[in-house]
C-alpha cells in the first residue's frame, strides 16, 4: 500500500464525512486507507465516523475513551498504519486533499523521510497564527529545527520514520519532536489553505501552553543547563558581593539578597519538579491512548 491517511478527530462532526468523500474522490488513483481516530470528541463525530467505516472499504476506525490530545490521537493511528508513506490531516477541512499529490511527490522527487507543509497565506485565526509562530520560535532552539522550517499539521510521513516514532511510549508525545529525534532529511513544499467553513478553532490558550510544557520539559534539557550556569553565575556574584563587603563598598545587602537567592531557589526547584513529575508519569504507566472501539477488531 502506498499511502496512509490519518485524521486526528474532534468536533468535526459537521466536516468529517465532506473530507473523506474528498479524500475519496482525489486520491482514487491510488492505493491508500484513511485511518479516523476520534480522540473523545463531545458531538457527533463518533457516530459520523462509524457510518463512513460502514460505507467505504478502505477506512479504519478507531475512537478513544477520552480526550488525550490531538498529538496522542495522531500518534494512536501512527500506530496502526501500513502504506509506504503516512498523511496527517486535519478534520477541519483547510487543507485541501488535492494537495497530498504534492506531499507525495515532493518526498519521492527529493527522497525525503519527511515532507512539511507550508502556507503562502495561512486561513487561521490571529490567535492560531501567533500561536504557531511562537511555537515554531521555541522548536528552533529547543529540538534543533530549521529556523525557515514551517512546523504545519499536514504533512507526510515515511514509514521508516513512523517505526522510530512509535517506539515512543510515553505519555506526552510530540510528533515533530519524535521526527527531529530520527531523522533531518526533511522537505517542505507550498501548499493551498483553506478559510475555515464548519465549526471553530480547537486551537486555545490553555493548549498553547500545554504545548509549551510539553515541548521544553519533555524534549530538551536547557531548563535544566539553564539553572546550571544561573547557579554558577551566582556563586561568582556571591564572592563579588562578600569581597565589596569586605572593603565596605556595600552595606545591608542582606534582604534583598536573600529574596534574590530564594526566588533562584524556588524557581529551580520548580523546573527540576517539572522534569521529576514528568518521569514519574512515564515510569508509572499513564496511559499514551486508551482504545474503545477498533474498526479492524470489529470487520
């Protein structure tokens, strides 16, 4: 099989099935399957996936128990995918499926393991966009990207890449840091985007900063360095301090720097406890995704 299609789902029962009937109707040239993973969406989509795996051969469905988040949703159909190459689209419908072909040859033009996408004009609300672009300033530093690399949801996947990513098993994944982990061989391509029709942003401010937690906690360890050399610098401030109190430059210095050194103090153990809390979920087994109805169990 060549090509595996797979949308993370949630609150897109109003545009799900027009994707898919897309879907069907761009790629019919080709062998692929669409795999649905309907991560805990409170509408409808349950049922609206469940019909389109009913009528169309080539979908497999997958819904979860609860809400785990669009990154361990798309991971969960990583996990079950068997073309040559994964897609990963969005359910909202803004990325138009004609569009794939150009993922797809521009990995088999460019041997690429990895194809992003990228926007002349992004569609997304002032929200989304800032949010991307300040996602996209901390993945620069933090896991190494290209800066004039575009992070987009939609992109291509080889499946040499997809075997390294599913080795992951804990509980936080982030896909774009699992690919930089395995691989740099990675393309990007212009693409056409869509104004959004059905539906709103899914796109908060409390998933933004999730994201962020996710992203520096659980992939770099510059907090940590961070506090390292914040340590270092202030035990040579320290020695300054003592020697300009020595020879009476400075006096009553005492308060403001034993406000100074507790807050260090405090914030350092916040970052460590962030790191500690993180290991402890994965070490006790929080769950990566959690099935309850499979299509392939079922058929």
């Amino acid at each position: 099989m060549l090509l595996s299609v797979v949308i993370p789902v949630y609150k897109g029962e109003k545009s799900i099935a027009k994707l898919v009937e897309k879907l069907q109707d761009e790629l019919k040239k080709y062998d692929f399957e669409i795999i649905l993973v309907n991560d805990g969406s409170p509408d409808n989509s349950e049922r609206v996936c469940i019909t389109l795996n009913e009528n169309y051969k080539n979908i497999h469905f997958i819904s979860l128990r609860k809400n785990f988040g669009e990154f361990n949703a798309v991971i969960c159909g990583l996990n079950h995918v068997s073309g040559k190459y994964a897609i990963i689209i969005d359910d909202d419908f803004q990325n138009p499926p004609s569009e794939i072909i150009k993922l797809l040859n521009t990995a088999n033009n460019g041997n690429y393991d990895v194809v992003y996408s990228y926007y002349a004009e992004k569609k997304h609300n002032f929200f989304r966009n800032l949010g991307s672009w300040v996602v996209n300033r901390i993945t620069t530093w933090l896991i190494h990207k290209p800066s004039d690399l575009y992070l987009s949801s939609f992109k291509l996947i080889s499946k040499e890449v997809i075997l390294e990513i599913i080795k992951y098993k804990g509980p936080y994944p982030y896909i774009d840091a699992l690919i930089f982990r395995t691989t740099n061989n990675v393309g990007r391509v212009q693409v056409e985007h869509n104004e959004r029709t059905e539906g709103e942003s899914n796109y908060t401010l409390k998933k933004l900063v999730r994201l962020f937690i996710i992203i520096v906690f659980g992939y770099s360890t510059l907090p940590i360095r961070f506090i390292q050399g914040t340590g270092i610098f202030l035990i040579f401030l320290s020695i300054l301090l003592v020697f300009l109190y020595l020879i009476n430059v400075i006096s009553d210095w005492q308060i403001p720097m034993f406000i100074f050194f507790g807050g260090v103090q405090l914030s350092s153990i916040g970052i460590i406890g962030e790191y500690v809390g993180k290991l402890f979920l994965t070490q006790n087994g929080t769950p990566q995704y959690v099935e309850k109805y499979n299509s392939t169990h079922v058929k």
